[in-house]
C-alpha cells in the first residue's frame, strides 16, 4: 500500500506539462522564455522549474502570447511591465541597474590596486636597511646604556 503511495506522489512530482503549439518555431521560442524569465514568487527559480501558481500562470500567459503571434522582446516586456525587472535574469544596462553592472568591476579593481599596496608596501620589503657608521654607533649605545634591558638588569643584582 505504501509502495504504492510513493509511486503515485512520483508521478506527480515528475509530471511535466504538455503543450501543443501551432509551430515548432512557439515551442522553441516557449523554452526560450520560460528558461530566461524568474518566477516572481520564487527565490532564483526561473518560470520552468517553478511550480508555484503565479509560474503556472505566467507559462499559460506565455503561451496564450505566442499563439498570438507576439515577439519575444513584446512578451518580456509585458513581464517587466507586470513585475519589475526583477523578472528577467539578465537585467539590461541602464541608469536603473548600472551600479548592477558596475560595482563588481570596481570591486575588482579595487581588489587589485590594494593588493598591489600590500605587496609593494615598505613593510613587506625584504631589503636590509644599511646603517651609517654614526647610526650603528647610536644604537650600540642605546641597547648598551638601557636601564630597562636585561643585560643592564643583571649586572646590578
């Protein structure tokens, strides 16, 4: 019983609809669409995977328009017009999405001029600094008449 259960929920899960369309050209270009364009509901889900009513809905609107004979381009509009570009997964290039666009280029580039700070930084450098005989000198007398140095500190016990 509970074997067939499963075999019956399957069936369900894995059911694909079925469309008949009046040219190979709608079927290809339905594909197209339903590959290209976000469910509105869902999170990063397109309308062909997605099985939530509005998806549903949206596929049959699809369909209908195509049938019609609308383009692509008129049916992705009528979507955005709808939803907000949020529809469509490669938002175009305008004065509303170029920080889209944008931020990570500048990012990246940012990434790179900082790297190249850190690494051509003086504290990275691996070159010994040379002394002048007087700097040496200098030096030599500070770590010699430090009071607090441990050399100075164990000579007085």
């Amino acid at each position: 019983m509970l074997l067939f259960l499963f075999v019956d929920l399957s069936a369900e899960i894995f059911a694909q609809e079925i469309r008949y369309f009046s040219a190979n050209e709608y079927r290809t270009r339905y594909y197209q669409l339903v590959d290209e364009l976000r469910c509105p509901k869902c999170q990063n889900q397109n309308l062909a995977d997605s099985n939530s009513l509005i998806a549903i809905d949206l596929r049959n609107q699809i369909y209908s328009m195509l049938e019609e004979g609308r383009t692509n381009q008129e049916i992705t509009e009528f979507l955005v017009d709808r939803y907000g570009v949020y529809v469509r997964y490669d938002p175009p290039f305008n004065s509303k999405t170029m920080i889209l666009w944008l931020a990570p280029v500048f990012l990246f580039l940012l990434g790179i001029i900082i790297i190249f700070y850190i690494y051509k930084s003086p504290l990275r450098s691996k070159e010994q600094v040379k002394l002048k005989p007087n700097e040496k000198k200098y030096l030599d007398n500070l770590v010699i008449n430090d009071p607090n140095s441990i050399d100075s500190t164990e000579t007085e016990k």
